[in-house]
C-alpha cells in the first residue's frame, strides 16, 4: 500500500479528522489530528485509527501501524513547539 491509498482509505471511514501518513509496503506511520479525539482517552482515540484500518489490518496489507492523535489545539501546540 501507499501513503495516499492509507489516508484515502480513513478519510473515507473516519469524518472530521486530518491525517498525515509516512511509510510503504505495510508499515505506516499514522498522525490524525481531529475535534473527535476531544475529552477521549488515549486508548480510545487509538482504538478508532484501528476500527477504521482493521479490514486491512486483518488481511495483512497492514502490518505495523504507528498512531498518534491530536485535537487541533494539541496539535497547534505540538507543532509550535518544533520550531523552537
């Protein structure tokens, strides 16, 4: 799988987030940045990323998958912080 065909796929299952996508072949790293991961734990907010990729995950086109969630404001904050 590529990048684009990870983000089409939880863009199309997952409403209201933003997500960014490194990797190729079946590892990928996952950055969804969304209002819905607001007031949610962070064991929810990842069971989500899986819930929407575990069709593939399960037939093993996905293999690793490296998940961090933000809200927007995390997400502002987190990367102000890289440029300083």
């Amino acid at each position: 799988m590529q990048p684009s065909e990870v983000k089409a796929l939880l863009e199309s299952r997952l409403d209201g987030c933003e997500f960014h996508i490194q990797g190729e072949g079946c590892n990928f790293q996952v950055v969804a940045v969304g209002e819905v991961f607001e007031g949610l734990s962070p064991v929810k907010r990842q069971q989500m990323i899986y819930g929407a990729l575990s069709e593939e995950i399960a037939s093993g086109a996905l293999h690793a998958v490296s998940i961090k969630t933000y809200t927007p404001q995390q997400w502002q904050a987190a990367t102000d912080n890289q440029g300083a």
